[in-house]
C-alpha cells in the first residue's frame, strides 16, 4: 500500500641509549596503523549500507488483512496512498480518540508518523499496535525496520523474528519472505551462521534476487569465507557494474587479501560511476596509504572536510598524518576524539604514540597506562608503556608491562632491550646479561648504538675484558 522505510643508576653508571620510535615495536606485522579502517570504517559504512537495503528489501508496507475498516481510517489510507500525511493524521487522530484500541489505525498512524520523521511517535504507535494486536504482522516488520534504521539492532531483531512467526495474511509467502531478509541483514553482522539460515528460509519462500546474491556475499564476507564472498560479489557486479554495496564489497575482501592494486582499480572504476559515495572514497584512501601513495592524505583530508565530525573518518585522517610525520597535527585530531570518548583505549594508545613521537613521554606514560586499564588485552599499549615507563625511570613499571605484552605478542629485539635495561637499572645483573644476549642475538646489526652499549654492559656485568 505504501513504502516501508629507557634511565641512569649507581653505583654502576649507566644510561641506555634510547631507540628511535620508527624501532618501537607494534601488533601490527606491517607496522601500518591505517589498517584501523578495516575496524573502523568500513564496518561504519556497511551500517549504512544494511539499514537502507533492510528498507529497500521490504518494499512495500505490509497491508493489513482485509477486514470491515472505518470510513474514517480508509479516508485515511487513501490520504497516505498520495503522500498527504497531514491529512492522513488528522482523520487517524481523531479515529483514535475515541478507538485507542485498533490496531489497524494505530499501524497507520504510525507509518504516518515513520514517513514525516517523528520517529519516536512511531515507535510508541507501533508498540500501541502491537499490544492490541500481538499477531500483527505489518507492525511487529515496520517496528524492526525502524528500529534497525536508528541503529537499534538488538531491539529490532526480536521484531523481525516475531513476524517470521506470524501469518502474514494476504501478502501471502512473499511478505514473510522480506521478514526473513530483514533477519538476515541484521544477523549478518552478529551471526553469520544464524544470517544464511535466514536467507534460506527466505528462499524458501520466494525466487532468489540480485539483493539476495549480495546479501550472501555479505554474509560471506563477514565470515571471513572471502572466495565465496568474491565470486558472488562479482555476479552481482557483472548484473550490476554501478552497485555500490558490491564494489565497496568487493574491495573490502581485496583489501583483506592484501590485493591492494586490484582494489585501486575497482575503486577507482566505481568512483567515476559514484564521486561523491564517502565509503569507496575512505576505501581508497586505505588502499593508497598501504601502498604508500601520497594521494591518500589529501584524499581523506577532502573527505574529513565534507564529514568533519565523523568519527571514523576523522580517525583514518589522524592515522594517515600520523604515518606522514605530522604528529603534533594528527594529535590535535585524536584529542577531538578522546574529548567525545575518553574511555576508548585504541584511541588513547594512538594519543600515547604521537605523544611518544612529540618526546612527551610522561603524558605518554599516561596514556598508555589508562589504557592498558581498560583494555588489558591491547598489546600496543603494554608496548607503549614498557616504551615510555623505561623512559620515565620506572624499571619495576617496564617489566611488568612488558609481561603483559609477551602474552600476546613474540619478543623482538627492541623489546629484549627493554628487559635487558630495566633488570640493568634494577641491580639484577644475571637477568640484565641473559636479555642483552637475547637482544645481540636478534639485533642482526639492526641497532648499532644500543648493540654497542649491551656489549659494554656485558663487559662490566660478567666481569669480561
């Protein structure tokens, strides 16, 4: 009927020679921190992405079953069939005045209101609909849809999965069959196993579409199964070679892959189709900072212009004039983001790296230590606080960070270092020469200064010429 929408110490002196930060050890295998996209933004724009294909999946609103209707609530159909929702509300609030109970007109009401963006007035009418008719189909799918469109993802699953439950009159198999889609599309980002479930029952019900080719690459791709998600974020394509939601597929699962010049090509080749989409933009500008091309800052910096206060873009900006050198700039960036989020430890381990960069290394001792609070799993800021804690004469604050960090990442040279001049600066001489052996073994010349002050040190520790 209508659309659904490191420190000196005596008596033995001593004072390590500091590493430089491009040495300072991270999670990350490439050392590139641009890869916070894959987390941050892209998952941002497949939000998007699911809301508007939840909506455009449905269609249509549900009609509601043929049954003896007011002239009142029919004038007011009629009013909706042609968009005139002023008129709509007023013939359905006068109805519901005195009729507070029937569902059929609450629906209405509430799509009316859906359709003018008085979301919440929506809500409380479909939830109103609901009560007086718990096996109403049309409200149970149009209240999981506007849920979902407000980023309500746990409330409207209950929603949607009601409905599948419910006959949907004379819609006919059809209609549930866009209940099961909706499923799907939210499902596909928690459950990927429970998504493809859905999708099938879906197909059960109705002929396989190009939207439902996409959503199992979806699903796919969110499962990690990237061949599948590949070939069938190509079919879609080779129907469709303007289809955002497959390019921007596509190119993740090339990304992931590390297929970086196949996904600038793609990229670049939707782009002209769609200047202005912000995601195949921010998709780009991932693929240029991991091949190293100085178009990717003045690309997000065009972006962050458009979208200043977009988090995730302001956040890849951060990180891409991080990686150009500009740390006292790119800090300027992460601060505006702590302000909105202070408890967000990955922010606060990039806050402590440009800090660390900027030789501020109290204030990066601060950071990290907030953060490895609240994220004790974060290996980047035990890094961070071994680094600064060796840094701020803190021996006894280096080792147990740098415990931590072995839980989840491999020593490396650097990090032997740390241990090695922390023992050092705590007086355990046996400890202190074990890991500055440890350190020459693995250094492979890679540090000339620091190697030439462990072999010093070990000349005075074991007592050797």
């Amino acid at each position: 009927m209508y659309g659904l929408k490191p420190v000196p110490f005596k008596p033995v002196p001593f004072k390590p020679v500091p590493f430089k930060l491009t040495q300072y050890p991270r999670s990350s295998p490439e050392g590139v921190p641009i890869k916070l996209v894959v987390r941050y933004l892209v998952p941002r724009f497949a939000v998007f992405i699911l809301i508007f294909a939840v909506a455009a999946g449905l269609g249509q609103a549900p009609q509601p079953d043929t049954a003896p209707v007011s002239a009142q609530v029919a004038a007011a159909e009629a009013a909706i069939g042609k968009s005139d929702w002023k008129t709509a509300e007023t013939s359905l609030n006068l109805w519901l005045a005195d009729h507070p109970a029937d569902a059929r007109a609450l629906f209405d009401a509430g799509y009316v209101a859906d359709a003018q963006n008085r979301l919440d007035d929506s809500e409380g009418l479909y939830r109103r609909a609901i009560d007086a008719d718990p096996k109403s189909f049309e409200a149970h799918v149009s209240l999981g849809l506007l849920l979902a469109r407000r980023g309500r993802m746990e409330d409207a699953r209950p929603e949607l999965a009601v409905a599948t439950t419910i006959d949907p009159g004379s819609g006919g198999p059809a209609l549930k069959a866009r209940a099961w889609r909706a499923l799907a599309r939210i499902d596909q980002t928690t459950d990927t196993t429970e998504a493809s479930n859905d999708l099938l029952e879906a197909l059960k019900l109705s002929p396989e579409t190009v939207d439902d080719t996409l959503l199992a690459a979806n699903i796919a791709d969110h499962a990690g199964e990237y061949d599948a998600a590949e070939t069938a974020y190509r079919r879609v394509l080779a129907i469709d070679p303007k289809s955002v939601p497959a390019n921007s597929g596509l190119a993740h699962v090339l990304i992931a892959r590390k297929r970086y010049p196949e996904a600038e090509t793609l990229l670049r080749t939707a782009l002209e189709k769609s200047p202005d989409d912000p995601g195949l933009t921010a998709q780009l500008a991932t693929v240029l900072a991991e091949q190293d091309n100085a178009e990717a800052l003045p690309l997000l910096e065009k972006l962050h212009g458009t979208y200043p206060k977009d988090p995730a873009i302001t956040r890849m900006l951060a990180t891409v004039v991080a990686d150009a050198g500009d740390y006292e700039r790119s800090d300027r960036l992460y601060v505006a983001l702590l302000a909105a989020t202070p408890n967000d430890a990955a922010l606060l381990v990039s806050h402590g790296q440009n800090l660390m960069h900027q030789l501020r290394f109290a204030e990066a001792f601060a950071a990290f230590d907030k953060a490895t609070q609240l994220d004790p799993a974060n290996a980047d800021g035990w890094s961070g606080l071994a680094f600064t804690a060796s840094h701020t004469s803190q021996p006894s604050v280096t080792l147990h960070a740098l415990t931590m960090r072995s839980k989840y990442l491999p020593e490396v040279a650097s990090t032997y270092f740390l241990w090695a001049t922390a023992y050092d600066s705590l007086h355990q001489r046996k400890q202190a020469a074990d890991y500055y052996h440890q350190f020459l073994d693995t250094s492979a010349g890679k540090f000339p200064d620091q190697e030439w002050q462990a072999r010093q040190r070990l000349k005075l520790l074991e007592g050797k010429p």
